[in-house]
C-alpha cells in the first residue's frame, strides 16, 4: 500500500508539473524558472530519498544507497550551475559547461551504488564484473542502434569537436549503463525488494529517455528549458526518490541468501537481444553504406571485444562454479565415509576397503579389533568432552603404529579397527598399538591412564585355497571307495568376499574379548577356522 501511495503521489507530481508547463499563459522566463526549479527539487528530492534508505538499512545496502544518493546529489550540484546560467545570468548553457561535470558524475557515482548492489547478491568479484559487462554491452548495443539510425547524423552535424562528442555519447551510454544494471538487479534480486527496484528502473529509464533526447534536440539546435524532455528528468527523479522512500526501517543488510537461485530466461538472454539487433542494423547500414565508415566499424569491433570479456567471465565463473562444486563433493564424501570426532573412517569405508583388499587373489589380510578398557570411568568422571578428546588422542596414537597405507577406523563408542594389507608383521602392529597405550595422557587438564585390548584375525589367499583343495580331496573316496563328490558351490566370488569380511571381524570381535577376559592391556591372535572360511576367488 505504501508503494501505491507513493506512485499515486509521483505520478500527481509529474502531471501537474507537465501541465503548468504547458500552460500558454507563462512567460519565457516564468516557463525557464519553472522548468530549472522542477529538475532541481526532482533531483534534491532523489538525494534526500536515497539518503533515507541508507539510513534505514545496514550493511551493503546502506553503501549502495549511499553512492546512489551521492550520484543524484551530483546531479543536482550540475542542475544549480545550469541554473544560474539560465535564471541569474540570462543566457544560453554553454555546451560543454560546468555542469556537465555534475551530470556526468551522476552515471558514474550511481553506477558504483548498483555495482554495489548486485556485489550482495554474488560475494565473487568475477560474477560482478559479468554483471557490469552485461549492462556495458547492452548499453553499447543500443547506442549503435541509434548511432546508426540518428545519433550518427546528428554528431556528424555538429562539428568535429571532440570534447561535445565524448559528451553526448556519455549522457545516453551512462543512462543506458545504468538501467541496465538496475534490471539485473530487479532480476536477482529478493521478493521483497522487487518494488523498489522496479521503481528505481523506471526512474532511471525516464532519466535515459530524457538524456537522449537532450543530445538529439542539442545536436540539431532545438533544446529549451520549456520543452517535454525536462519532464523525463523530473519524473525519473521523483520515481527514484520514490524508490528510496519505499525501504522500511530494519530491510535487509543484503547479504546474499542461502542457496543458489535459478537465474530465468529472461536474465540470461538479457545482453544478447540488443546485441544481435546492433549486430543486424549495423550489418545493414554498413551493406547501405558507399564505403567504409570507421566509427561503425570500431563500435562493431567494441561490441565484439566486449562480448569476448564477457564470455571471458563467463568462463571464469563457470569454473569457479565446477571448483565449488567438486569441493562440496569431496567434503560430502569425506563426511560419509569418516568419523567427525576423530576424522578416522568411519564403519562404511571400513567395511569397503576390506572388501577391495580381500578381491585380490593373493591377499595377505589381517585385521586388528581394539577396545579401550574402562572408557565408561572416563566419562562418567570427567565428563563426555573429556571422552571426545580421549578418543582423539586414542586415534592419533593408532595413526603412528600402522603404515600410510593402512586403514585406521573408529566403529563406534570406543571401538577402532585397523586394516593392514600385505603386512609381515601384524603381531608387532598390535604390540606397539597396545604399548602406545600404555603412557598417560593429557584431557582436561588431568592425566588419564588408560589402556587397550586388541583382538587379532588373519586371512590369506593361498592358504585358504591350500584348504579348500585339501577338503574337496577328503570327499572323494570317503565312502569306502563309492565316489562321492562335494557339494556343488552355490555362492559367488561376492558371496565369499562377504562371507570373509564378516567372519574376519566377528573373529577379531571374539579375540579382542578374549584379551579382556585374560586381563585387558594385550593383544590375542584368533586361531583361522580353516573348515568355516570360504577360499578366495
């Protein structure tokens, strides 16, 4: 409802300034004072208006609203020297002037503000730099699109100056620049904030209206204060400073929102409409043309550097974006398959690197089962924290007993398994693992002894398949020379794998509360089931 009033008062303003502007009864001098006031108040109300919505928000926005204000207030300062030639010195602005300063600084100070605007809503400074391509080439696009259909004529007409030139295509470029940038505002911009941005687009694209059609009226000598462009200013003005009264006390700071939102169609094609019709009617007058003409043919080959940068960036922020997301992916992973107190694996890759180590046809497998003695005293004494840091050390000291190449797994509670693969000496991995426990240490501030049990389990290939052999020669011949075969195998190499993995644990289960059993602080060695364990395929 806010909103509405503040159009209904904009537009209330702009009709009756438009009226009594036309009215016929004014005077010349009466309509230049009346039309210099209007673009005055209208551009001090647009600083005053940004100046408000700094002060009501925090964070970036207040500095975007801040250098928006800084802008319109520079436009202002250029309106007063415009004034003064006009109202107290009753003459013609000379063009360039002063306040061409004014007005000039106004783009570019503004530019800053939307450039900071967009900056909330992408924290990566490449994605900044597309946006302000974005607005760059669109605003490119559409000053050759003028350029070749009467822009051209008109500088060409007014003399070879270079001054008055950069001048005139600085108005209608900076304009360009920035509703471009306040659209791709509107476009990823919060809910909440579409009414003001919507608002601040269609101010600034009075504003751009009307700094074209100042060069075009200037370039063929018809511009006065008494004409309908300086409507387009004061209705732009009001509009923005409509747009900065609409946020309330306590908006957002604009820090960027959680997620990644899906950028629209719309947003996307946003800098290649204008650009292939730029890139079409320069085609066509260049085609009309008797002979080559160098301004045209240096803005197409601008729109075509500029398009580069921008694919450039693109490309840029393409790869941020695969960088980010493989990160993310490895962090996901490293999640799944490791414990978050200790960063050791977790059960799952535990449970998978047995089973790759045991597909091998000579695997050499041994697995160490370890349980610390009397953790629940800890706990119960010293509190839970003091646990987790206790495990901690547990797991850095497991570390230091075993080789890089084996695996260190919490399981659970105060449960860690090690993975040794092609191990010589699994009996002195487990006595260094059991001495390693053996010295104090440091939680909490107090010194804890503490001590582990370990249970050992072992499995090689070629034993197992020496076994195998071995039973399927006892069948044959056993009853009393009738020859009777073994039972036809129905599990798959899968199947066995499982089966060996299983069993190892649960054997290792088994020792390790042997070990308590036989009075904690060692390591015992599981006998192989030799008539239970499945042979390796």
């Amino acid at each position: 409802m806010r909103t509405w009033v503040l159009v209904g008062g904009v537009t209330l303003l702009s009709a009756a300034f438009i009226g009594v502007l036309q009215l016929g009864d004014l005077g010349d001098f009466a309509v230049t004072v009346l039309s210099n006031a209007g673009q005055l108040g209208a551009a001090a109300a647009a600083a005053a208006g940004c100046t408000v919505a700094a002060r009501r928000t925090g964070g970036s926005r207040r500095r975007a609203w801040s250098w928006l204000a800084a802008g319109n207030g520079a436009w202002a300062a250029g309106q007063v020297v415009w004034s003064y030639y006009e109202v107290v010195a009753g003459r013609d602005v000379p063009f360039p002037s002063l306040s061409d300063v004014g007005f000039v600084l106004f783009p570019l100070l503004c530019a800053v503000g939307l450039v900071t605007w967009l900056g909330t809503q992408s924290d990566q400074l490449v994605a900044r730099g597309r946006d302000v391509m974005d607005g760059v080439i669109i605003a490119a696009s559409l000053l050759v699109l003028s350029w070749v259909t009467a822009l051209g004529s008109v500088v060409a007409d007014g003399g070879d100056a270079l001054l008055p030139l950069a001048l005139s295509l600085a108005y209608p470029v900076g304009d360009l620049v920035l509703a471009t940038l306040v659209l791709i505002a509107l476009a990823r911009g919060a809910r909440a904030e579409r009414a003001t941005l919507a608002l601040l687009a269609a101010g600034l694209g009075g504003l751009a209206f009307a700094d074209s059609a100042y060069v075009y009226l200037i370039g063929i000598g018809a511009y006065t204060s008494a004409d309908l462009v300086s409507s387009g200013w004061v209705v732009g003005f009001l509009l923005v400073a409509a747009a900065g009264l609409t946020v309330r006390r306590g908006s957002p700071d604009g820090s960027p929102p959680p997620g990644t939102p899906r950028p629209s169609l719309l947003r996307l094609a946003m800098a290649y409409v204008p650009l292939f019709g730029a890139g079409a009617a320069l085609c066509l007058h260049l085609l009309r043309a008797p002979g080559a003409q160098t301004v045209e043919l240096l803005l197409g080959l601008s729109l075509v550097l500029m398009m580069l940068t921008r694919q450039f960036l693109s490309i840029r922020e393409n790869q941020r974006l695969l960088l980010a997301l493989a990160d993310a992916r490895d962090q996901l992973e490293h999640q799944a398959l490791h414990d978050p107190l200790t960063g050791l694996a977790n059960r799952v890759l535990f449970a998978d690197r047995l089973d790759r180590a045991l597909l091998r046809p000579s695997a050499e497998v041994s697995v160490l089962f370890c349980d610390l003695d009397d953790f629940k005293h800890v706990n119960d004494e010293l509190g839970h924290e003091a646990g987790d840091e206790l495990l901690r050390v547990v797991a850095a000291r497991l570390l230091e007993c075993v080789r890089v190449s084996d695996t260190v797994a919490r399981l659970g509670g105060d449960e860690f398994a090690v993975l040794l693969e092609d191990s010589g000496d699994t009996l002195g991995v487990a006595d260094r693992v059991v001495d390693s426990m053996q010295e104090e240490a440091i939680v909490g501030g107090r010194s804890v002894r503490t001590s582990i049990s370990v249970g050992i389990a072992r499995h090689s290939a070629a034993e197992s398949r020496h076994h195998a052999e071995d039973r399927r020669g006892d069948a044959v011949g056993a009853s009393g020379g009738l020859l009777t075969l073994a039972p036809p195998r129905t599990a798959t190499p899968v199947d066995d794998r499982e089966a060996t993995a299983a069993l190892l644990l649960r054997m290792a289960d088994t020792a390790m509360y042997a070990a308590k059993g036989a009075g904690k602080s060692r390591a015992v060695l599981a006998p192989v089931p030799t008539d239970r364990l499945p042979s390796s395929r």
